[in-house]
C-alpha cells in the first residue's frame, strides 16, 4: 500500500467522504483519515469497491500517499488545522502538499504559508463551496498559495469541479490567502443575498398575508427571471415542504434564529478595514445576530410597540415591487463583495480579477446565479472598473428598479416589518449616487471639537478654525 494513493483526505465527515468519492470517480485513487477513529470499519464499508482507502493512523495514512503528498484537510477551522499540521509535520517531507479546504480566516493561511515554507513545505489556502451535493458532484473551488503547488493539484481539482460551458469553476486565485480571502466574501454575499430573500419572505408573509405555497409560486416565477439563482430555487423548494409531523409548512415550524461561521463577521470587519463600504453585507450579519435574542425579543414584543400599519396594500403592487428591490439589493451585494475583493487585491498583493471570479462562481457554489454572466463581461470588458454600478448594464438595472426599492422599504417602515438588507441596499445606493453627502458638516465637527482640520472646496490645503 506503501505511496500507492494519488491524494489523502484528512477529515471523513460528510464534505470530506463526498469530495473522496468526487475525486475516485474522476479516475484518482484517494487515501483518507479520520480522528475518529472508531469509524474506520463503517468508512470502510461505505468505500466498497471504490479505489478508497481508510488509514487507522495519521503514519499509515501518510505513508499511502505517492510522493510529493498532496493532502486535503477538511477539518472545522481555527486551533484545529494548527493542531493537525503539527501532527503532520514529522511524517512528511520536502515538497508535500497540505491543502486547508475549510474556512480559515486569510491571515491564518498567510501565517501557516509562511511557517511551512521555511520548513520545505507547500501550503494552499483553498475555499470550497457548494454544501454536500457540490462537494460530491462539483463543487466551486477557489484554491491560493504556491501556484507552483497548485500547477500540481490543478489536474485534481479543475478535473472535479462543476462545469459551466465546459470551464471548470475553479482557477489560481493567488499567493497566500487570497483563496481563503475570496471564500470569506462570497460568503459575505451569500449572508447578503439569504437575507434580502427572508426580507422578501417576511414582507410577503406578514403584509400580503400570503401562504407558504403561494409565496412558494411566487419565488418559482422569480427565479425564472432575472433573479435566477440556486438561492432563489431552493427558496421555492423549501416553501414547499410540509411538516409530516404537523402538516404544517416546515419553514413555519423551524426555530427563528440563525448561526453563522465568522466569515460573515470577517468580511465586514476586514471591509472596516480596509474603508471599503459594505452596509448590505454587515447588516446580514447584525441581521443574525439580532435573531440570536430569541428570549430578549419575545419579551420586547409584550412591551415595545409599532407603527399602526395602513388597512390593505395592494399585493400585485406589492410583489412586482419585491422583485425589483432583490434585483437590485442582489447586485448591490455582488457591488460590495466584488469592491471588497478589488481593494483586498491591491492591499494584498493578490492580483486577483474579478471577472474570472465571476466566471467561477457560476457554478457549483451557493451563490451561483444567471446574472453572473453579465458581471463577468462587465469586468472582462472593463478590468479597472470602480464599482459594478457604473457598467451601464448595472446602472440600467438601479434605473428601472431603485423606485421598487424604494417602495418596499416604505412599506416595510408602513407595518413596522425590519427588512435591515433592503434598507442598507438603498442607503448604500443612494449614498453612491450623490454628489455631496453632509461630511461637510461632520468634518467641522471633528475639527470644533478636536483640531482634526478640513479641506475646502474653493482652494487647496488644510485648514482650522476657531470655531468659538
């Protein structure tokens, strides 16, 4: 068994057994390890007859492996990929390969790089999305670090990645943490675009009084339109789903309250940062954690009180208006995310471009949609491109559907519904849009009570003034 294996998984859990099975079946024989090793026999027993095998120890499993030894690990970030390299490290040799799979935080990758480089070993920050059945049948995969590494892994993952128009939704993303740093923004903008969704759903449901099977047709409708996209059809297919249990819709039984991973809370404190505005993204991430006061906010809904909403609102009004608020509010999450990684890039030394990033997000991830296609050639067409709202495509698009926008927020405001996404979206819009914001006044502020000076608009300089 001895160097027989072409590539190791360390991590058997339901992404790492479905990414083994993705890469046997694309012609590589793996070799896989699981700390638990109280599961070996069943792993075993679920790998019949497939060019799988499962090691009983970490020098077993490395010893399997064909030289230099490419090694995925899917395991929950944090102290745990620390760990785990450190027991690694005396079992393997110049030249190896570790691919981190999970979702790291950028710098970590950028310092674990540095720290096996100098021991003769080569690291890949790798994000990987598209949840159980993406892993399995082709996931999107955004691998950084050593491109002289990746040139060797690159086989493996373009060969098991999903496909669109026959390119692989994976490419070199770049050195360090550039992998891990385009994951943790695509899924800011996946918390971005989940949460204008439940916006839509709660609007819906809560002022045009609708049934989970009628907002079920409605999303249906949507997402075979302009917002087409896996988050739009899995929306419909969940509104669908009744409770056996109580014959009730499954989503009207599920707990209000949401979790996160970090990479949300990152993006936006990154973006902080980096002064790169993103008041979409993080409004998704507050937006959670509001949902976490379970407890809090049902004893505030016993005490605090609302608006006195109008009698009716006319629902045809109401739903054409929604879909142009999530066209828009959904480009403006692409805007965010996209502006974040463009000066992420710069800062970084990335060079990343965002039309491939585009291109590879089109499958296999969770926030693949049609309107991909059209951001791509925006950035293809126009690589320097400050902000997608300036492509006249994007800016035809905030022309014919700011006014929904604005429709659904006034009413969401109307019957006191919280609809954070929507609301930062137009703010966001509305902010960029304008030639002069009241910053005028903030900035003599800032210099009455603190000497920080300004700038004028008549002449050149810094100025003060004795406000008093």
């Amino acid at each position: 068994m001895d160097g027989t294996y072409k590539f190791g998984i360390i991590g058997l859990g339901v992404m790492g057994q479905s990414l083994a099975l993705n890469i046997e079946r694309n012609g590589y024989s793996v070799s896989g390890y699981d700390a638990d090793t109280s599961r070996i026999e069943s792993l075993r027993k679920s790998f019949e007859n497939k060019k799988i095998n499962v090691a009983r120890s970490i020098s077993e499993f490395v010893s399997s492996l064909e030289r230099p030894r490419k090694i995925l690990m899917m395991i929950p970030a944090g102290t745990a990929v620390d760990s785990l390299i450190k027991e690694l490290k005396p079992f393997l040799e110049k030249d190896d390969i570790l691919i981190d799979g999970g979702n790291s935080f950028f710098k970590d990758t950028e310092r674990r790089t540095k720290e096996l480089e100098s021991k003769g070993l080569r690291f890949i920050g790798t994000g990987i999305s598209g949840g159980e059945e993406g892993a399995l049948k082709g996931p999107c995969i955004m691998p950084g670090g050593s491109v002289g590494a990746y040139r060797l892994i690159e086989p493996v993952l373009t060969k098991i990645s999903a496909k669109v128009d026959d390119e692989p939704c994976c490419i070199y993303i770049g050195v360090g943490g550039a992998g891990h740093f385009v994951k943790m923004v695509h899924n800011a903008i996946e918390y971005g675009d989940m949460q204008i969704i439940c916006e839509a759903y709660d609007i819906l449901k809560n002022i045009a009084g609708m049934s989970a099977q009628e907002m079920k047709k409605v999303f249906a409708r949507w997402n075979d339109g302009a917002l087409n996209s896996y988050l739009m059809e899995i929306t419909a297919d969940i509104l669908g789903k009744i409770d056996p249990q109580t014959d009730k819709p499954l989503v009207d039984v599920i707990l209000d309250t949401a979790g996160q991973k970090g990479t949300g809370k990152w993006s936006a404190q990154i973006a902080s940062d980096l002064g790169v505005a993103v008041p979409t993204l993080t409004a998704a991430v507050e937006a959670r954690i509001l949902s976490s006061l379970k407890k809090e906010r049902v004893e505030a809904s016993e005490k605090l009180t609302g608006p006195e909403p109008p009698e009716k609102v006319e629902k045809n009004n109401l739903i054409n208006n929604l879909e142009k608020a999530l066209l828009l509010s959904k480009v403006i999450c692409y805007t965010q995310g996209l502006s974040l990684i463009k000066k992420a890039s710069v800062e970084f030394g990335y060079n990343v471009k965002c039309d491939e990033i585009a291109k590879i997000w089109r499958g296999g991830c969770i926030i693949r949609a049609a309107i991909l296609n059209k951001i791509s050639t925006a950035f293809n067409k126009k690589p320097d491109l400050q902000n997608l709202l300036l492509d006249p495509y994007f800016t035809k698009i905030a022309e014919d559907s700011h006014n929904g926008l604005r429709y659904v927020v006034s009413v969401a405001s109307e019957f006191g519904i919280p609809a954070p996404a929507f609301y930062s979206s137009l703010n966001y819009y509305d902010s960029y849009r304008r030639e002069r914001l009241p910053a005028n006044l903030l900035q003599a502020h800032r210099d009455y009570f603190g000497a920080h000076t300004y700038k004028r608009i008549d002449r050149e300089g810094t100025f003060h003034t004795n406000w008093k």
